[in-house]
C-alpha cells in the first residue's frame, strides 16, 4: 500500500465512523476505535492513546491501567512536531490550534515502513479525529451539563431550606464526578446537615486548606492549590449570592477531570447558583425568624401589661426565654444592695448554687463598668473550669438606673447566634418596665401594710386578715398585748429609747410565731398577733412564751400584759366580738398586777 494510500484509508475508516455515529459515543469508545483502527492498519501490536494534562504536564493513558507519561519525557520540539520517533519508540502528537489534546503511541511500529511525512499526515489525520469528537463530545457534555444545572437551579429555588440546598448540591456533584471528593467549608451555626461532609471556617485555624478557604470566602475568588507531590489539585469553590459569601466548595482531585477548564466553569456555576439559593433560604429564615420573634414580643408586652405580680412576672419571663431559646439556664439578678445579689424567683436551680458565684460576680463587675450587654461565645477564655460556654447577658435599666441583670447560658461554645442575642434584648428591655413597676407597686403595698417603725404589719391589714380567716378557717385565737408601764420608760429614758423597746418587742414577737400568723401594731404601744386555726391552749403557751421572752430580752427590761381570745366556726362570732373579748382580757390581766396572760371566752 502506497504512502497517500494508507493516509486515505485510515482518513476514509475515520469519516466513515463520524458518519455512521446513530448515538453518543464517550470519549474512552473514541478512542479505543482510533487505537483499534492504527494498531490493523500500520500493523502496530498495542498503541496506547494519551490525554495531555495542562495542569499537571502529564499524559494520562485512557486506559487506566497504563502508566502516565510525565511532561519532561517528551523533548522540547514533540509540542511542536506532529511526530517524535527515538530508538524504541514513536509517537504521534494530538493537536489543533497549537493546542496540545494528547499523543499516541505507536507500539511495534516497523520504521523502515512509513516515511516521516507519512507519519505527520497520519498525525494530522488523528489530530482532526480527536478534536472533532472532542468538540462533539464537549458540545453534548455541556448540553447536557447546563440542561442539568438549569433544572437543579430550579430545585435549589423550589427549596426556602438551606440544608436543602447543601444536600442537593453535594449529591449532584458526587453523581456528576464520581471520582472526585467535595468538602463544604460552613461557619460554626451550621448544624443538623444530616451527615454532609463539613469543615469549619475557623478564624484561628492556620491548616493550610482553612486559609486557602479562607481566602476564597473572604475574595469571593476561586482558589487552586496543586501538590505535584502527591499529584492532586484542590479548587476553593466560593458559594457566593448577591449580598454576601455563604461558604465555599471545596474540591479535591488525583485524575484531572475535574481541572479541566469547562468543569471548572461548571462547579463554579453550580456552586454560585447554590449560593443564590442560599441566600434567598436564610433571608426566607430570617423573614420567619423576625415575624416570630416580634410575635413573642408583642405577647411579652401584653401580657406584662396585665399589671402582674413580681414573682409571676419573672416566672412568665423565665417561661418565656425557655420556649423561645434552647439554653440550659436562665437566671434574674437584682442588685438589692451594694455589692449583693439577689437572685429573683423565675431563675433555674443552678443560679443558686456556689457553682454560679464566679458568673455572677464577673457578669456583675463587667455590668457596673460599662453597663453593656454581654454576648460571649465562649467564656472559658477569662473564667476557669467554666461549665457554661456560652453566655448572653443583658443589663435591666430603670431611669438610667441599673437596677440587675438577666442572664442565659449553655453548656456548648457559640451556641447562640446574633438573632437570639436581639431578640432577649427585647424581651429583658420590655420585661424591665413591668419589673420596675411591679417592684414599685410592691413596695407601695408593703408600705401601705406595714408599721414603719416596729415591721409589723398595720392594723387595718392585721383586722382584714382576721375578718378573712373568720370567713375561710375553722378556728383562730387572737392576743392583745399592751407594754406595761410605757409611759414610765418615755418619761425615764426619752421617746427614741421608747421607740427602741417598740422594736425589741416586735422582733420577740416576729421570732415566736409562724410564718403564717399575723403580728400587728395595734396603737400606741400595744400589739397583737392572730394566729389562725389554732386553738386557745397553743394561743395561751404562745402569749406565756412571749411575755417570759419579753421580760428576758429586753433593754431597757419592760414586761407585757396580753389578752387572749378565740373564736370557733359555728358560733356566729364577729371581728367586733372577739376584740371586745381580747380588750376585757386585757384589762383584767393589767388590773391584776400586769406581766401575765388572761383568757377571755365570753363577755360577762
């Protein structure tokens, strides 16, 4: 067969193949034929096919099994000649344009057969071939790849979920690229994305693929890292949307694939219509999020604009925080006084114990200074051994007062994000007012039922009560007390030493009876104590115990005189009867030397 017959034929079996095409051929089938078609019509016993690599300078053989062909095995001129023949071996290069797709080599060439412009027109005849179905092959691959990232763009946009849009993504890359590995580089509030393969984006990491992600999130550029070492290229993809960066792709490769140039133009597109929908999910979320939360702050407000007490105030507040944050703990400080805490009711257990003192005291000193809210991401950092890590405290501020502090913590670092953080500033803001007043109202009704001098409660209160028992109970004893001989220690000692046993007796008082009986200054210097449902025999050893602890601890030394009566459900008694009774107890008592106890049952 002559030189240009041999051209012809292998020219004619490459058109008639392109000719025959009725369905998609991979490139791998292409070039098996080609390989085939040379190895019968030069006689050859195994070409092997190569792809040139730009990124790394390799030739990768189609056939995997083959070994790789390193750029500095070719000499300078194989870029440029159609042709390169040495002792043991010739080959053909692949080009079109001055652009190098690959070579073949020709094993079991006979030389002495084909001239060398034999040679360059077969070179240039494969050449055509190669990049004819090359291009084809790209037009269908791209066809299909942008038919595919249209309808998974309208996915990412038919989801408002951003672990949605992350699942879709990963998935789609690891069918399209199977042999490639995909990391997402997210910041530390990404969580529950059902096992995606993620990384942090860490400030502080000084690993060499977090700075280059890095770098790519803060750029908003694609950044390459090749390693010839261990021949394997890494691309950071950032997942960028309109206002911002949401993350970034990373991608990692030993086989080249995905290098080339319109895979790169691919995953970028994916990874950037990903971002869109990214965004578009979180300012969905963010939308959700705000009309939620200013629910719960208009509930919040209606509802402490009841008029409520203190302690249902701060059990609604506690109540409130819990089902709106996930917190391990919530705590009220008052600063009742200087340097002490009050911890207020609606706080949960551990704000009472000593573990809680070195929050409590740090959150107290940082508030005083600055009187700033404090959101932490991690306090272990200036508090040892710190059990909670998270902390956002808010200061309650009352007419440029600060009055305490609210406090949420959690166990996890950074578990709290900038939207929580707002949102208990509102609350605590909107919580401060209703406490103030409530603590106002409080204060004025203690006012209203308390004796300013002895503690004890007023006589109007102290008689609403009994009418209230008389109603509720079944029985309760009532003790009149007068001071023996008043006048005699004001005359002797001055009203201010007067007012001082006033005092000393009503404390006497106030440590010998319940919490749930009543002890009242009824006028002057005489005082009474009710004490509901208990029958006259404790009332009288409860009246003896008080006279005794009077004349012991007193100072200067007064003694008492006390009537005492009771009243029994059935008897029809009333408020105005039972004091009568206690009056003409009294008097008895006073008339018969005083310092005793008389019972009164019945008016004679």
């Amino acid at each position: 067969m002559g030189e240009n017959s041999i051209v012809t034929e292998i020219k004619g079996l490459f058109y008639d193949f392109i000719s025959s095409l009725t369905k998609f051929k991979t490139m791998e089938n292409v070039c098996e034929w080609m390989v085939t078609t040379l190895n019968k019509q030069l006689n050859l016993t195994d070409s092997i096919l190569y792809r040139y690599e730009e990124y790394t300078k390799n030739f990768i053989p189609y056939v995997r099994e083959e070994k790789q062909i390193n750029f500095d095995s070719f000499p300078y001129n194989a870029l440029h000649n159609s042709v390169y023949i040495c002792e043991t071996e010739t080959f053909l290069t692949l080009k079109s344009h001055d652009v190098l797709y690959g070579a073949v080599k020709l094993n079991g060439l006979d030389k002495a057969s084909f001239s060398l412009e034999q040679l360059e027109n077969i070179a240039e005849e494969c050449s055509n071939f190669f990049y004819y179905n090359l291009n084809s092959n790209e037009v269908l691959n791209n066809g299909q790849k942008y038919e595919q990232l249209y309808r998974l763009t309208k996915k990412f946009h038919s989801t408002m979920k951003k672990n949605d849009v992350l699942v879709e993504l990963i998935s789609t890359l690891q069918k399209m690229f199977p042999f490639q590995m995909f990391y997402l580089f997210l910041s530390h509030d990404s969580n529950d994305l059902q096992n995606l393969p993620i990384k942090n984006l860490d400030y502080e990491d000084q690993s060499a693929d977090n700075i280059k992600a890095m770098e790519a999130y803060v750029t908003g550029d694609v950044q390459a890292e090749t390693s010839e070492l261990d021949n394997e290229t890494v691309l950071y993809i950032p997942l960028k949307g309109n206002q911002g960066i949401y993350g970034v792709l990373q991608v990692l490769t030993m086989s080249g694939i995905v290098e080339e140039n319109n895979n790169i133009d691919f995953i970028t597109l994916l990874a950037g219509a990903a971002g869109v929908a990214l965004e578009n999910a979180q300012l969905y979320e963010q939308s959700n999020r705000l009309v939620k939360d200013l629910q719960i702050i208009n509930e919040t407000s209606h509802e402490l604009n009841k008029n409520l007490r203190f302690n249902d105030i701060m059990a609604y507040m506690s109540k409130r925080i819990m089902e709106s944050i996930d917190c391990d703990e919530v705590g009220f400080i008052y600063f009742d006084k200087p340097e002490t805490n009050k911890i207020l009711s609606g706080s949960t257990e551990f704000f009472y114990s000593s573990l809680a003192e070195k929050y409590i005291n740090y959150f107290r000193k940082e508030m005083e200074k600055h009187s700033e809210e404090l959101f932490i991401g991690d306090i272990s950092t200036v508090i040892q051994d710190a059990a909670m890590r998270s902390v956002m405290a808010v200061p309650m501020i009352y007419n440029h007062t600060l009055k305490g502090y609210a406090v949420i913590l959690s166990k996890e670092p950074y578990h709290f994000s900038l939207e929580l953080f707002k949102l208990v500033q509102s609350l605590v803001h909107h919580s401060t007012l209703a406490l103030s007043n409530s603590l106002l109202r409080e204060e004025l009704e203690t006012l209203v039922k308390t004796d300013y001098l002895t503690k004890l409660t007023s006589r109007n209160y102290f008689n609403e009560k009994i009418v209230q028992s008389m109603s509720e109970d079944r029985q309760g004893t009532f003790i009149l007390i007068d001071i023996d001989d008043f006048k005699k220690v004001n005359d002797t000692h001055g009203h201010q030493i007067g007012d001082e046993v006033l005092i000393q007796v009503a404390n006497i008082i106030k440590n010998n009876i319940r919490e749930r009986d009543i002890g009242a200054r009824w006028g002057g210097e005489e005082l009474a104590i009710y004490l509901p449902q208990v029958e006259p025999k404790a009332g009288i050893q409860i009246a003896k115990r008080v006279v005794q602890k009077v004349r012991e601890l007193t100072n200067p030394t007064v003694t008492i005189s006390c009537g005492v009566t009771y009243w029994t459900a059935g008897k029809n008694d009333t408020f105005q009867y039972l004091f009568s009774l206690a009056d003409k107890a009294l008097y008895e008592a006073k008339h018969n030397g005083k310092n005793q106890v008389i019972i009164k049952e019945e008016l004679e």
